[in-house]
C-alpha cells in the first residue's frame, strides 16, 4: 500500500491501486482524513475487506477488455485464438467477477473442461486469464493440477513417398514449398512474385485464415520468421510455370481449404495420416538426419529462440550456409530424379 501524503488542505490522503482501464490507464481509489494514521487505516480496511467486494468486471470482460487493448499490436492470428478461448475454455469462470477467481474456481473449470481439451491448451486458457486479470489489477497466485499430457504418435510417411504422392498435382509448389524450404502454409499463401529475385526467395508476408476470412499481413508470425532463402531451380520452374500478371500476385493462388483438402484425399488414399504442417516436421527431420546444425535448420524455418534472435539475417548467406542449401537441395533433387 502506498503511504499517506499530506495535502495543501490539511488532510491525508492515500492512494490505492484497484485497476486499469480499457485503455491501460492506472484505475486508483483515494482515501482522505485530517491525521496520516487515519487515512492509513481507511486504506488498509479497504484492502482486506472492501477491494473484494467491488463489482466491475467478469473475467469474461476482462478478456474481452484485453483483446480490444491489444488489438494492434498482436497479429490477428493471436486476437483470433484468443476469441476461440473467450468462448470456448473454461466458461464457468467466464461469468465471474475477476476479483472471485482462486484455486478452486480455476481447478473447477479445468476438470470441466480436462475431458474434451488437451492440457496445452487448457494451459493456455488458464495463462490468458492470468494474464488478463493482472492487467485489472489481480494479481492471481493458483495452484492448480493440468491434465496429464497425451503423447501424440504419428508414423508419417517418408519424404520420398510425400513428393511421389503430390507431384504433378495442383498443390505440389505449395506442399514442396513446406516440405522443401519449411514454410507455414500462411508463409506460403503470403508469397508474391516479387519476392523472388533470381534464385532468392524472401518470406516476408502471410496470409491467413481466420475464420471464412483471407487476411494478409506484411509481416511473419515471428521477428525470425522473417528470413531469404536460395531456393533450387525446380521450385523456380514451378512458380514461374504459375500465370500473373504483376509482382504483387500471390504465386500460391489456391484457397487454404483448397490446399488442405486436396492434401488430405491424397494422403487418405495412399492411406497416410499426413496434414499440411506435418510437412514442417518432415522437413525438421530431413535436416536432422542430415546432420545440418541447428543454427540454420532454425534459420531456414523461421524458428524462434533466443540465439535466432540475435543472429539477423547477415548471417544468412555465409559460405557454409550455402553448402547447407546445396546439402538439402540434393537430397530433394535425387528424390525428384529417382522418382
């Protein structure tokens, strides 16, 4: 609690924090009395007692106050996700008042919830809220038990089989693209011809699906994510086969169920349990396998973690990194002529 200042009249006053605003402007209640001692006190009741029987928000609320606060600065990806949370998880804490929410409420609405969502993402549910709440003021301190994680295993089909099974098909460029150079599928919708120059391909934009809804942002999903790459000939040959008329159109046209749908009766009738990002992790694993350093199978997948972080984009194109591309361009090559 702060301390008591004296004020021109004469009284004491003390301020106490109770929240913040849409805005993100501290919310303060003031105490007044003719002596230090009295306001102090005031103030003190006002904390064990009267501070939890205010009655402004639901956590519901708050959320929704937090998303309209952080509309423009998070991508809308983020804004989108948290939407699916606001009305999704952990409901029965939607309807309470934020300064009511504990352990036990919070535990309560994880068991409810613990049958039909994964821990990850109750665990981000419950995060969110922290999170939310802390920016009203309430600072919560839980301790409560997540569901046990559930292992997923998956047997992918091999690379070979993967590039076998989409080429010459509509969505190769966009699955060899994944496979290949390890782009999201918004990283790959987000293209536009401008972005290669010669056998250099920037990632510089996405496009996303939020809803029945195409969004296109100029920027990544991550500061990393941002990043060139010299990309072989063969892709080169499939963008340029792509009709447009100017830089600015989009080399992978299709629509983003188009891609995924077309992948999945593929993949369902060679009999492979296969999604469009798994094309990443098969990626991931090429260049394990490959013996490629961690340093630039991250910066070639756009990953973020600290050291890709603070290493930008001059080290890019180092000599050793272009033995890196020509070490997995070959890979990929050999699959194409032996296919």
């Amino acid at each position: 609690m702060a301390k008591a200042k004296k004020l021109p009249s004469g009284n004491w006053r003390v301020q106490v924090f109770i929240g913040k605003d849409a805005n993100g402007k501290n919310i303060m209640k003031s105490f007044c009395a003719p002596t230090r001692k009295e306001a102090e006190k005031l103030a003190a009741e006002f904390e064990l007692t009267g501070k939890k029987n205010l009655k402004r928000f639901t956590v519901g609320q708050a959320l929704d106050g937090y998303m309209d606060l952080k509309r423009n600065v998070l991508s809308p990806s983020t804004i989108h996700g948290y939407g699916i949370i606001r009305r999704n998880r952990l409901q029965s804490l939607m309807t309470m008042d934020i300064h009511e929410v504990d352990s036990f409420a919070m535990q309560k609405a994880i068991n409810e919830d613990a049958t039909k969502l994964s821990s990850k993402s109750i665990n981000e549910a419950k995060n969110l809220i922290v999170t939310a709440l802390k920016l009203y003021g309430v600072k919560l301190e839980l301790n409560v038990t997540l569901p046990p994680k559930k292992p997923k295993i998956k047997n992918l089909p091999t690379p070979q089989q993967v590039i076998q099974m989409v080429r010459g098909t509509d969505i190769e460029l966009p699955c060899l693209l994944a496979i290949w150079l390890s782009l999201r599928i918004s990283e790959v919708r987000g293209l536009q011809f401008g972005d290669l120059k010669g056998n250099v391909l920037t990632i510089q934009r996405s496009k996303l699906r939020l809803g029945s809804d195409d969004v296109v942002r100029e920027v990544n999903k991550t500061y990393s994510s941002t990043r060139q790459l010299v990309i072989p000939e063969y892709l080169i040959r499939l963008i340029q086969a792509v009709p447009h008329q100017s830089e600015t159109d989009f080399i992978v046209p299709q629509h983003y169920q188009t891609i995924t749908k077309h992948l999945k009766k593929l993949a369902d009738e060679k009999g492979y349990e296969l999604t469009y990002h798994d094309l990443r992790h098969l990626n991931a694993s090429v260049m394990l396998a490959l013996g490629i350093p961690d340093k630039y199978a991250m910066e070639r997948g756009g990953w973020s973690t600290p050291n890709t972080l603070k290493n930008v984009y001059q080290h890019t194109f180092t000599e050793e990194r272009h033995l890196v591309d020509e070490k997995i361009d070959g890979f990929f090559n050999d699959i194409l002529r032996n296919s």
